[in-house]
C-alpha cells in the first residue's frame, strides 16, 4: 500500500504562502485586484502570477491547514486567491483593466500554458466564484481558443520548429474549452484541432505512415511533423533535453485529471506516445525522485522542470497504476531540506537568492513553479485519486542510445553511466552510483574544458561515433572549441583548438574509462585549461561537505562561499565520499571557487549550485598556446565505490604498451570483474593498422584513423 504524504506537502505550501505576501502587490488602480511577482504583461510574468494563484487557492481549500499556524486567515488566502484570479482576467485582451507594466496579455502560443497551470486552482475556487467571474473566465477562454482555432498553425520538427510541449498544452486548452462549453457552436472545432495538436505533441517519424485511429482520424492524417525521435530523445532548446521530456507529460496530467473531474474519459489523443515516453524519463530518474539530466541542463538544478514531475507522478499512478511513492516521497525530503535552510517559508531563497535583485520575474517564476506543482498533486490527490493504492512497479531500461545526439546510457545495480555529444554544455558524460542523486552535476562533466577569453566558450561537435554491447558502450569523437563575445570590439569569433575524446563504459557495472587529447589551432590567448573536470556537487544536499580519500591524505572540504578561491593538489587518484572515484594518468587538482559557479547559461554572477572539480591538467591563468600545442592530454578510469578499491585500481592503471606508436594515447585498468581492459585511440594524421591478436570488446578493428578508439580485452 502506498499513500501521498499530502499534509507534508500542505505544510511546505501553507509556509509558503505565508512567505508569499512579500511577493503580493495591491494594485493601486482598483484595490480589489492583487498580482503576485511582477505583475509584467510578458508571457512570464503573467505565468507567474497565474500559477501563485493557484496555489493560494489549493491551499486556502486544503481542510488539513491549519492558518492560524501560519498568522494567517483561510478567508483572508480565499479572498487573496479571488483578487489574483480576478486581475488575471481582467487584464486579458479581453478584458477592462492593465498589467503593472502597462500591457494586456493574450494571443499567443505561449499563453495557454498559464492558463493550463492555473485551472486546478480555479476548481479549487469554484464554491466562490460569482457569475461575473464565470463570464470573464469563459470570456478569456474563448478569446485565446479563437485564436489558436482561427491564427495559429500546428507545426512540429526535430530540429527547427521543435513544438512538443506547446502543442500539448495548446491542444490541451482547446479540448478543456470544449469540455467547460459544449454548447458553445465551435465547441466541436476546438475538439477537432485538440487532436490534431495531441496527434503532433510527442510525435516520432513513424508517425507519418501511422494508421492507428484516434475519433475517426488515422495518425498520418493528422500528423504535421516528428517531435522526437524513434527513441523517444528530444532535442528541445537545441540539445537533448530529458526536462522538456517531463513538461510534455505534465501537460497530459493536466487535461488528465480534468477530464477525470468533470466524469468523463480524456480524448484518446492526449496519451499519444506517452507511455512510451514515459519509460524513458522513468529510467532517468533517481528512487529519490531527482532527475538525472544525461543531456544537462542550462536553467538553475534541480528547478522547472524538476517540480512538474510530481504533477506526473499523480497521472502515472491514477492513469498507469504504477507506485510513484517513493519518488514523491524521496522528492518531498529533497524539499524538506531545502526549505529548513532557507528559513522563511521559502522554497529557493538560500540557493537562488542571488536571482531575486537581478531579475524578480525569473525568481518569482521559479518558486511559483514550485508552489503549482505541489499544488496541483494536493488538488488531484485529494479529489480524485484514492488513497492506500496497491500500484505495480515501472519498467525502466537498462541501456540506452540515441543517434542524432550520440546519447548512450546504461544502468546497473552499481554503476549509471551515460555520454552525450550534444548536450546542453557540449559534450559531458557520466558516472555515479544509483542511490546518490547528490553526485551528479552536468557541465562539460568528464569532458575536460578550454576557455579562450571571450565571454561565450562552446564546443562544435563535428563527429561522434557510438558502439554498445552487453553491459556497457564506447563513443568517441572529437569537436572545435570556439570564443567568442570578447570585450575588444570589433574581435571576431575564434576557434581556439580541436578536442578528441574517447568514453568508454566497462561490462562490470563499475568503472568507465576516458581519454581526452586537445590541441590548438591556431595562436591563442587562453583564460584556461581544465582536462578531465569532474564535477562533485558541494552544496546544501550533501550538507555543505564532501569527505575526499586521495595519495595525498584524507580531507574535508565544506562547499559553498571560500574567501578566496583555492586549489589542491591530490596525487593521481581521490575518492569522493566513499561512493566515487577517479585514478588519471596525469596528476589531479581539486578547483574550488569562491562561490557557486553551475548558473544559468551563460549569465555571469548566477550560480546556484557549488562543486569541486577536478582536473587533470589545471592551468586556470591567461596565458598565450601556439599552433599544434598540446593542450590536454591524459587519460584516466573511474569507478563507483569505496575509496579502499580506488587506492587499489591506481595500482592497475597505465599507459598499454600494446602498439609501438607514440600516435596512439591509450589507458588501461582492471575492471571490477577481474578483466583487465584498455582504452586506445588514435591520434595520429595516418591510419594505424592494428595488430591480429588483440580481443576486441565488439566489432574486430583493422585500421584506426584519427579520432577513432577501440576497447580492448588484455586477459
């Protein structure tokens, strides 16, 4: 049996709203109107405020509040709900009154998904809404279902006019309208295009010679264009993006369980692919609920897209009958700590604080997201979905790939490892253990990382090449690393070097090995050079402190704030925590910042997540590198477990003496199977033929051109 912890839940948000009323504003034109945020006509702004509302309302309607707790009034977060509600619609293009900054929203594609995250709440309110509320409401809906019925086109891509998530909710907005109103005379045109928007939200390539039916309409009738690809990988902003993955499932949830309130089935549409889709995200997801972002993030961890699991979660286990509890409690605990730190009913103020005076409406929109999502699972759970469920277990995947991303993963009891050349911070890989979400942090993780003096440094990938077998995988290729926005006028983008890296994740779900070889290109003027650039995440999750085993000794390093940055030098192996370690054939640095440095993007002065890194080599002043310098070269194994098997795997980790060639680089060590393997690549302008009696792990290899790598069996 498993039950929804709902009151935990209700007390993070009853705190919540309680630190809220910082964020609410009277608006000075009419006091009867209330914005939460910014109160900015701009789509976000509007969202913000959307979604705050609906989380006072939940938890004003949430009998297991207690408000005088809290030195508030359920009447008075009633009545703040309504005042919220009322200058949403008021302010539409519909409707009679302005934004604080002046504008009037409406009449996009974006603007159906406030409405979308709001509407649990206005259920919530339903008891105390006057008629006129109920006009401005339909009034509104309406409005932005014409719209989308008679200007907005349903369009979809891979790459270019990639609309998952949109063509849900939009679809979603239409359908629910058609619900509300099914006397309305186009109640029956917003259903019609509903499905067509459902048919092209998560869909895949095959979908075009489709002929599964949905309401009478075949799949390849309806279907627009490929939003995914076969494996279900999603290239959204550009880069495989497991957290828009979780957005477009959040969005079902929502049509979801309103078509669960209003007694009736959900179009068949909605769940086009989703279940397929959603073993996929289950599979890159912690037990403790944390996503694990193979493909990186360029937002702030752990946020966005990270709430609206629990949304899923609540339709995965009503819809699927599978137990999501241990997710949404391990989830909950996540919160709990956050919370206690930051001390003021808050959700982000500790880690995101610095946001808040650079940019209210992003801060806002982050802890709004948090509060509707915590709110709508309240809301379902409480009215719908029945308590002390018996659910069955997911079906998760063991290994994984995709082409278009050169994205491979596989799982085990010990080991989760993956690589991504077309990941948010270009390319990164991973190794950490299954029970510790606390250890993974993304950017360029594993792929070393070279930095010229502009204010924007990214990889061009310009060829990736991935192989799987049993138990693991090898991917290699290599990328040209580019600067650019420099403070110099004028200065134009410059390509700084080449990179080739090689990833290899052993049958013995344990250990992977890399190698990572970097020269440049031309004369360049470089800020640094971090080869390797393990990422340990040093923060409020792990309790500030991070316990490192290394050649040099034993230490405690605690994360966060340093009054000056440091670095360390450790020996050729460490271990972090007794969960990871890491044995480089060149001698390793722990870099330490002062401060957070994981941001957003590349905003400088945004970070919300601290780590260590290390890095192997560690050049970190300016300084000038000519034509065909070496930037990096090493090589290295890492594996999960005790820092005692670390000390031990140092002893078995070398350069292979297998081919007589100072152009190939190579590493090799035992893996925790007792086999000893090794990692080659070539770096030579030639081909290499290889020698007859090497055992290759996979395919049989003759020659090898530049870039290319090969695993070998040694015993």
């Amino acid at each position: 049996m498993n039950t929804f912890p709902a009151k935990d839940y209700a007390a993070l948000l009853a705190d919540w709203v309680r630190h809220s009323q910082r964020h609410l504003y009277v608006c000075r034109e009419d006091s009867s109107l209330i914005c939460y945020g910014a109160g900015e006509h701009g789509h976000w702004g509007v969202h913000t405020h959307q979604k705050a509302m609906a989380a006072f309302a939940v938890a004003a309607a949430d009998p297991s509040i207690d408000w005088w707790v809290y030195n508030l009034k359920r009447d008075d977060v009633y009545a703040q709900a309504l005042s919220m509600l009322r200058y949403t619609l008021r302010t539409h293009l519909s409707g009679d009154f302005l934004c604080a900054d002046g504008g009037q929203w409406g009449h996009n594609w974006i603007y159906a998904l406030g409405i979308e995250r709001m509407m649990h709440g206005v259920q919530a309110l339903d008891e105390r809404l006057t008629d006129n509320d109920r006009i401005m409401l339909r009034r509104v809906l309406l409005s932005e279902c014409d719209w989308l019925l008679e200007e907005y086109p349903v369009k979809a891509g891979l790459i270019d006019n990639n609309k998952p998530e949109s063509n849900i909710w939009n679809g979603a907005i239409l359908y629910r309208t058609a619900i509300l109103y099914p006397e309305h005379d186009r109640a029956s045109e917003y259903r019609a295009k509903a499905a067509k928007f459902f048919v092209n939200g998560i869909s895949i390539p095959s979908d075009e010679q489709s002929g599964v039916y949905y309401d009478g309409h075949s799949v390849r009738d309806l279907f627009v264009g490929a939003n995914f690809f076969d494996s279900y990988a999603l290239n959204h902003h550009k880069y495989l993006n497991v957290g828009y993955m979780v957005i477009c499932l959040s969005n079902i949830a929502m049509l979801h369980f309103t078509c669960r309130c209003a007694g009736e089935a959900a179009p068949p549409a909605i769940y086009h692919h989703a279940k397929e889709l959603w073993k996929l995200v289950r599979s890159l997801t912690y037990e403790d609920g944390r996503l694990l972002r193979i493909g990186g993030d360029t937002r702030v961890r752990y946020c966005y897209c990270q709430d609206y699991l629990l949304p899923v979660w609540a339709m995965v286990e009503d819809w699927l009958g599978e137990d999501c509890s241990k997710l949404e409690r391990g989830w909950l605990e996540q919160l709990q700590q956050e919370t206690k730190v930051n001390g003021d009913g808050s959700f982000l103020s500790e880690r995101c604080g610095c946001l808040e005076g650079r940019s209210p409406v992003y801060y806002t929109r982050l802890e709004s997201d948090r509060a509707a999502a915590i709110s709508m699972a309240l809301y379902w759970y409480r009215v719908i979905i029945p308590q002390n469920r018996c659910n069955f277990p997911s079906e998760i995947y063991s290994s994984w790939r995709d082409e278009y991303h050169g994205a491979v993963y596989v799982g085990g009891t010990k080991r989760l490892a993956s690589f991504v050349w077309h990941s948010s911070q270009k390319p990164q890989g991973l190794c950490l253990p299954p029970d510790d979400s606390t250890m993974a942090e993304w950017r360029n993780n594993l792929a070393g990382r070279i930095e010229g003096i502009g204010s924007e440094n990214v990889e061009q990938i310009k060829h990736h090449q991935t192989h799987t077998f049993d138990g693991g995988f090898l991917t290699y290729g290599h990328s040209k690393i580019k600067t650019d926005k420099f403070l110099a006028e004028g200065q134009q983008k410059e390509t700084i070097g080449t990179k080739w890296l090689a990833f290899a994740a052993l049958p013995d779900d344990s250990t992977v090995l890399c190698l990572q070889y970097a020269i440049a290109d031309n004369r360049s003027f470089l800020r640094s050079v971090r080869g390797i650039n393990w990422n340990v995440p040093n923060d409020l999750f792990n309790g500030w402190q991070r316990r490192y085993v290394s050649r040099s000794g034993n230490m405690t390093l605690r994360g966060g704030k340093l009054k000056e940055s440091e670095t360390i030098s450790v020996g050729n192996w460490i271990n972090a925590d007794d969960r990871v370690g890491l044995v480089s054939l060149t001698p390793l640095t722990i870099m330490r910042p002062k401060e957070r440095q994981i941001g957003i993007k590349s905003h400088p002065h945004t970070g919300t997540l601290y780590c260590d890194e290390v890095v192997s080599p560690c050049v970190t002043h300016s300084h000038w590198v000519d034509r065909g310098d070496i930037l990096i070269n090493t090589g290295f194994a890492m594996h999960t477990g005790s820092s005692k098997y670390t000390a031990d795997l140092s002893k078995t980790v070398r350069e292979w003496s297998g081919i007589s060639n100072n152009e190939v680089i190579s590493v090799c060590a035992k893996g925790a199977d007792g086999i000893e393997y090794a990692l080659i690549m070539s770096v030579s302008e030639h081909p290499i033929t290889m020698p007859n009696n090497i055992r290759f792990i996979g395919d049989e290899i003759q020659v090898l051109n530049r870039g290319e790598a090969a695993l070998v069996r040694m015993n």
